[in-house]
C-alpha cells in the first residue's frame, strides 16, 4: 500500500518502524534507480551524469547541517571517513566518549592506540562538562541503541575557548531532527537510515583546522581539481576545498542521495521534527516511558519483538530491547498498531 508524505510516495510504510536500521526509499528516487539500471542494462548510462548528483547530495548535507558546501567531503562509510580523521590526532591524543557509543564512531580512534592514543567513557552528563580536558570528544548526536540525544549546547559551552576537536556522528539524528551544526569540528552521517538513500554513500564536514591536519590516504581521480583532467598522470593536484577527501563515487548511490537528500532539504525542518517527535513522544505517553524528544524509542517490554512480529510491525532489537523509530511517512496508524500489539 502506497503512502503519501511530505509530498512524496513510500511504498512500504505502513507498519514500518525501522528506520533507526534503514529508511524507506520515496518512489521518485526508485523510478529514477530503476531508469539508470535500464539504461545501464542497454550501454546507454552517461557517467559524467553522475557528477550533477553527487554536487545535489554535497549542498543537501550542507543545507541540512548549517554548513559550508567546500566543507563536506564524500566518504562511503562513517568509520572509514573517522578513520582519516582518527589518523591525523596527535600521538598522545586523550579521547572522550560514551559508554556504548556505536563502534564506527569509537574504534577508528581506539584504533590508534600504538600511537599513544587513549578513548575515555563518560556518562553523558560528565562528558560534557569534561570536554574541554580532552583532546577529542568523539560522540554520536543521537545513540543508536536507545535514541537518547546528546545535549549538544551543553557541549558547545563546555568546548569553547578551548583547543578540544569535536566529532560527532549525526546520522541517527540528520532527517527527523532539526541542527546547527556550524561550530563543529567534524560532522558525518551515513545517507541509507534517516536520510532515505541506498546504503553505500557517507558524508563528512571538516573544519578547516582538522582538514589542514589530515592527510588524504585515498587520494584518487575524483578528488583532484578537475576530476575529469586527473584521471591520468603526475604530479598530484588535488581539490583545495574538502573534496580532496573524497572518494570516487558509487554510481546508484549516490544517484539516490543526489536526489533525496536536496529533497529533505527542502521541507519545512521544523515540521518533521514535530511530526516524528509528535508520534514517539505519544508513545512514550502510552507506555508511561519518561518524556524524552527523539525520534527513536527503546522498549524493554518482554515479548515485545513476538508481539510486533505477530503484529506484522518492523523494528529492531539493539542493546537487549526493541527499537522503534518514527519518520515522515509513519501516521498514527503506525502508532495505534504498535500500542495495540504491546497492550496485554
């Protein structure tokens, strides 16, 4: 059954509350996947046509985030764009982050343990006020276990006038959730959850100090100056820009983000918000949770993940509980077929 939201169609929306695993594709987007495919099938696909999609999905995640365009490198996954970043801290570097914290966020610092590079936990609320002792803070907006949302102005305060790096992974935040993410150090976010893209394709913003610092390991065709003069032949000339971090794209992925990315962009923030908020906190008040304002819920309910299969309703099970998470094409109906299969 086809559902309309935003202005948009999604096929598979109705009883689907994973988006915390991977968002539902708007049917434009898969017309426009499936038409390249044909004409890939048929030897009529234009490569450089690609490039138009991938310059859409660079000013999407800029408009999303209140950040530069030239800041934004493209990337194909959280953990290997952090692995650059984790590569250019100093030996020695002190780390902070929380307990739990999504492993792609964490492990490409931790990684760098040989150098001298220490990774501190903290509960939430002593890591803010910590911050500015630490080298780093590597940390997610949003967890991806239960949803639970940093309080990023509390950090913002703690890190100012301070040398601390700040990293943060908002991929289960960017989509439902309005930011401001100017003042960051570094930003990324995997497009295929909340940001309704096949999964392949990550971007990443880099504050001129960080970029300055890294070393492009990747370095490739796509990121010189022109990508289409670099295709052959010394010396190295790369982007001056963030797009010397980039990687050579993957042609349907990022044909998928150049496409839904602009689009989320163009919606009023502040209404998805409202809406996804508007249905997990209704939930929350159903079940008697604490308030809490993220999209996603976390429910230790025994049997809960029979009962929603029963249900025929698709969630996650993260860290022992079910996970629900509530995007622009979930309705009510959504939300009365969950309480219905949880009630006793």
């Amino acid at each position: 059954m086809t559902r309309e939201a935003f202005g948009a169609e999604f096929l598979g929306a109705d009883g689907f509350l994973n988006s915390p695993t991977y968002g539902l594709p708007p049917q434009f987007l898969v017309d426009a996947l499936l038409d390249c495919i044909g004409k890939w099938q048929n030897g009529t696909m234009d490569v450089p046509s690609f490039d138009a999609h991938v310059a859409a999905g660079r000013e999407g995640y800029a408009a999303l985030t209140g950040l530069p365009v030239g800041s934004v490198a493209m990337g194909s996954t959280v953990s290997s764009a952090l692995g650059l970043v984790a590569a250019a801290i100093p030996d020695g570097a002190r780390v902070l982050t929380l307990p739990g914290e999504f492993t792609s966020t964490t492990f490409p610092f931790a990684a760098q343990a040989r150098r001298g590079v220490t990774v501190t936990e903290l509960r939430a609320d002593e890591l803010v006020t910590a911050a500015g002792d630490f080298d780093v803070v590597a940390v997610s907006l949003v967890q991806s276990a239960n949803g639970v949302v940093l309080d990023i102005d509390a950090l913002r305060s703690h890190v100012a006038g301070t040398e601390t790096l700040t990293v943060i992974d908002i991929t289960q935040a960017l989509g439902w959730k309005r930011v401001e993410l100017g003042w960051v150090d570094v930003t990324v976010a995997a497009v295929y959850k909340w940001l309704l893209s096949p999964r392949g394709t990550a971007w990443v913003s880099l504050s001129e100090r960080v970029s300055h610092a890294m070393t492009p390991h990747a370095a490739n065709w796509y990121a010189g100056v022109d990508p289409w003069q670099t295709i052959y032949g010394l010396p190295l000339r790369l982007a001056e820009d963030a797009r010397r971090f980039d990687l050579s794209p993957a042609w349907f992925r990022v044909l998928g983000a150049g496409l839904a990315m602009p689009w989320l962009a163009s919606l009023d923030g502040d209404a998805v918000q409202s809406h996804c908020l508007g249905l997990a906190n209704r939930l929350r008040t159903e079940l008697d949770l604490p308030p809490h304002d993220s999209s996603i819920v976390s429910l230790p309910i025994e049997g809960a993940a029979e009962a929603l299969q029963r249900a025929g309703i698709r969630a996650s099970v993260r860290a022992g509980a079910i996970r629900v998470g509530f995007h622009l094409y979930n309705n009510e109906n959504d939300l009365d077929r969950l309480v219905d299969a949880l009630r006793p």
